[in-house]
C-alpha cells in the first residue's frame, strides 16, 4: 500500500512540476521580451536626456507616489500623548512636502499584549492577531504616509505600525523619520532632516563613478532582465496550493533580542573574529540551505551612498534616497564564518572606493525602469541578475539610536521577496525580520529558528567572554 501511495504521489508530483514547467516557460517567453525592450529603451531614453549616472543620481529624492509603503513595526514601554503626537507628525508631514490629505495618523482602541517571553514572535503577537501589517490595504491606496499608534500603559507595550514612503525615501531614511518623529514627540528639539533635495554628489566621486561605460551596462542588460523575469515567474507559479505551493502572499516573522542578549551576540561575533553583520548573513545563508534545501543565488546587500559620497558630509539621520542594491552572488559551497566576513569586508571596500560592483549597481538604479528607493532593485527590469525570488534580500542597518526618554523596544520591517532578512541594532537591541511572498509561514518560522540557535550558540561564547572580562576587571 505504501509503495502504491509513492508512486501515486511521484506521479502527482511529476505532473505538477511538468504544468508548472510548461506554464512559467509560456509566460516567460511573452514577458522576458517585452521587459527586455522596454529596460532598454528606458536606459537609453534616461542616458540621451538626462546624462550618465551620476548626473541623474547627482541630488536624489524621487516624487511622492501613493500606494507605495515601506512597512514597519515599533514597540515602546510607554505611551504617547495623543495631541502631542499629532501636531509633531502634521508638522513634520508638511516639512518633507507631502499633502496633509494623503497623511493619516490614528490611535487604535486596542491595546497591545503583554510582552513576549520569546525573543521569537509573530508579526501580529502584539496587536490585530489574523491581520498582517506587511499586507496592502485596501483602503490606505490613495495615502503616501500612514501611522497607527497603539498607546498601552506605562511600562507595558505600545505599537506603532507604519508605512512610510517608499517611492522618495529609502529605507534608512524611514527609519530617520520615525527616529525624528519620536523624538520630538518625546520633547526633544527639532532637527533639520529633510535633505533629499539638497546634498549632491562629490565632485570626486562623480569623477570615479562616470568611468564605467554605459555601452557595457546596456550589453549585459537583456541577460539580466531575462534571468531576474524566470526567477520571478517560476517562484510565483510555484505558489499555487493545487500545484502543492504554500500560496502567494507576504508573510512575516520576528526575532527580537534583548539589550543583554545582544551584547552577548556582539561579543560572540568579536570572540570568533568576525563583524556582527558577518555572523547574521552566516546564520540567514545556513538557515536558507538547512529548511529549504537549495543554495540561495545571492545576498542582495543595500547600503546608503549618503555619509560616503554626498556632501556636505551629514550624520546618518537625515531623510532622503541614497540607496543602491549590490549584488554577492553565493558559491554551492558550504558558507564559513570566514567567508561571511570577507563578504563584509568587500562590501565595505566597495562603498568606500566605489568599487565595480558599487558602479554596477549605481547604474543599475540610475537608469533602472522602476524607480522608487524602496522598489527599484524588486522589479525584474532592474539592471543586475538579482534572481530576487531565489536570494535573500539582507538588509543590515548596523547601529542607530532612538530617543532614551521613548523606551524603545525594537523595530522590525519587511522585505517579503523571495527571503527578506532584515536587521539592525537600537539602543543596544539586536532586531530580526524574516519576511517572504513565497515561502509561507511555516517555512519561515522554521528559518528563523534555526537562526535564532545558530546565534545562541554565539551568544554562549559572548557571555563567557564578558564573564571573563568582567573579572578581569575584578581583579
């Protein structure tokens, strides 16, 4: 009976594979062509009016579209004041030039759950459980920036959900807004943070980005178009639960460390001599591989141009586009710690000198069909083989600060491509978001549990070493 059942379910098996084969070749064949035309007369359109790249990216902040958020989580110990609030999110709407009518703030009735005993949570553990704020709504399509606060007691969690926007400010300058706009609201005084339009690209590092050649780029734009078009229509073809898929639709969960836990995560990575960065891609690359059973194509690092290659020369706090997307394309071969750390260290030499890979993807977003700073590198027609849907999307923003008077608790936001794998430390707290339109729920739980005994692993390591020094110290 059992050998009957494995074969009926090969079969099943083969024949799913085979329709869906069959299908995402068709539809591939219609649309890779038509993507490929349109990149490449988008590009040479861009290149004949507007000039090389760092002419088009010379001073950067896209126009104010609707319907498109960058979507983020965060949670406080400590409320808001209602009329506060409002007067400084009205206040700092009109600042960065965005209508009052397409910016809606509201104060939910619920109120938010006790805090987790778990560093690993669902994305709705606190707030609306059955509801996904990853997911579009409806009716927020005509809105450029959204905020829901959900005010708790003191000492107990307050949420606030967002989504902020993603055609004119890339993800670190969200993630500025927010840090503004709490920090006013908790009585702080105002900074000048609105710099999209007015910082410019240096001088010489326009000089060091028009050396790459425009003609290379267009060459090599069909192939990437053509790849980044199968990646997306074999994943999405995938999803069907008929063809035994997981569905289509964003889904999102969280691993949030405590301030104690992350200190001993940071000095986890320093025992072993790595970078935290290095030890979060080690642990998303072998999660990958261990629950979905494949190799990821590649790490899709985003970084910000901003502090490196504009001037004047700013701290990261100030709000805008300076974003582009490289591209690590992964080996099959087993990813080491000392790999991830080489990873680290090409991005970060790459920025700094503006390497070739950092040109490549300058010129990608410059003449890229789909502009936004939070979309661009998503599209298919985007000018780098991404292969998005079979990558993970890791989106690392190092270390920033919120406000000590606000009680911050974390700050979790989603990438949900094909993995997106999305951190940064606040105020000492280490935040992880696993995110997918792909994999489905379960898929991404199991992921983000084997990451969260990976770094507990490296978390033991820390905590002796901090033992150690603490009696040194001692002594």
């Amino acid at each position: 009976m059992q050998a009957n059942d494995k074969r009926v379910n090969w079969k099943l098996d083969a024949a799913r594979r085979l329709a869906r084969t069959a299908f995402s070749v068709g539809v591939a064949m219609l649309l890779a062509p038509i993507f490929c035309l349109a990149s490449v007369a988008w590009a040479l359109y861009q290149r004949t009016v507007y000039g090389k790249a760092s002419s088009i990216l010379h001073s950067r902040q896209g126009p104010y579209r609707s319907g498109i958020f960058y979507r983020c989580q965060m949670v406080f110990a400590k409320p808001f004041e209602h009329s506060r609030f409002q007067q400084v999110f009205f206040e700092m709407v009109g600042e960065a030039g965005i209508e009052a009518a397409k910016a809606l703030l509201s104060f939910e009735m619920e109120v938010p759950r006790r805090f987790p005993t778990s560093f690993a949570i669902e994305a709705d553990y606190y707030v609306e459980q059955g509801v996904n704020w990853t997911a579009q709504s409806k009716h927020l399509r005509k809105m450029v920036l959204w905020i829901r606060v959900f005010n708790g007691q003191q000492g107990m969690p307050t949420v606030i959900q967002a989504g902020l926007p993603g055609s004119a400010w890339d993800g670190s300058s969200c993630f500025n807004f927010m840090k503004e706009l709490v920090a006013r609201s908790c009585g702080e005084s105002r900074a000048d943070i609105f710099q999209g339009k007015r910082l410019r690209l240096r001088t010489e590092s326009a000089r060091t980005l028009r050396e790459s050649s425009f003609w290379s780029f267009l060459i090599r734009l069909p192939l990437e178009v053509a790849l980044n078009t199968w990646s997306l229509i074999w994943n999405v073809t995938g999803t069907p639960r008929a063809l035994g898929g997981r569905g289509l639709g964003p889904e999102t969960t969280l691993l949030n460390f405590s301030e104690a836990d992350s200190a001993r995560l940071e000095a986890g990575a320093r025992a072993v001599g790595v970078k935290p960065f290095a030890l979060l891609a080690f642990a998303a690359v072998n999660a990958y591989r261990a629950v979905l059973h494949k190799n990821p194509y590649c790490l899709l690092q985003q970084a910000s141009l901003q502090a490196r290659h504009y001037e004047p020369q700013l701290a990261r706090n100030v709000v805008g586009d300076w974003l582009i997307g490289v591209v690590q394309p992964l080996s099959r071969d087993l990813l080491t710690l000392e790999d991830a750390q080489k990873i680290y260290q090409r991005l970060v030499g790459n920025l700094d000198t503006l390497g070739e890979e950092v040109r490549r993807a300058f010129d990608a977003k410059a003449y890229a069909l789909v502009s936004g700073a939070a979309v661009f590198q998503a599209a298919p027609t985007y000018g780098l083989t991404t292969k998005i849907w079979d990558s993970i999307w890791f989106n690392n923003y190092g270390v920033r600060s919120v406000c000590t008077q606000a009680d911050f608790i974390s700050w979790n936001w989603a990438a949900p491509f094909g993995l997106g794998f999305n951190t940064i430390q606040v105020n000492g707290r280490t935040c992880v978001s696993l995110s997918s339109s792909v994999l489905g729920l379960d898929a991404l739980q199991a992921m983000r549990d084997h990451v969260k005994a990976t770094l507990r692993d490296f978390m033991m390591t820390g905590a002796a070493r901090l033992a150690s020094a603490a009696t040194d110290v001692g002594d």
